[in-house]
C-alpha cells in the first residue's frame, strides 16, 4: 500500500498559469468595458442582477452533487 503523501493530485484547471492570466485579462477588460459604459448599465443593474440568479443557481450546485443524492453517498461516509 503507498503512504497517504505518495499519491498525486492532478491541480485542477483553473489554478493553472495559463488560467489565471486569462482571468486576470478577463477582469480587467471587463473593468474597462463597464467603466466606459456606466450610463447604459446604470439604469439596467436589476437586469443584470437578475440574470445573475439563474446562472449561480446552475454553476453553484457542483459542489455538493446537484439537488439529490448519490446512492450509496451514505454508505461511504461511515
């Protein structure tokens, strides 16, 4: 049997060089983009918050296996 610390994790893809400059390319372009056009968003950010729910509700449940359970998730927690 190998040791707990012999065991190797892949880093996940958004940790990666290459994903953080895209982000931080992606901030600060979209910083540029509102700041130039404020006065056509201003009137609309209950839009935009509003568009904002759906999508967190449908990226935001990764972390614990959608709605439902997977069968037999609690035979392999005891």
């Amino acid at each position: 049997m190998k040791a707990e610390s012999e065991h190797h994790h892949p880093e996940p893809w958004y940790r990666s060089r290459g994903a953080v400059v895209a982000a931080m390319i992606a901030v600060t372009l979209g910083f540029f983009i509102v700041r130039e056009h404020w006065e056509h968003l201003a009137g609309r950010w209950i839009y935009l918050l509003l568009l904002l729910c759906p999508l967190m509700h449908f990226f935001g449940h990764g972390g614990h296996n959608g709605h439902g359970k997977e069968k037999g998730s609690d035979e392999q927690n005891s």
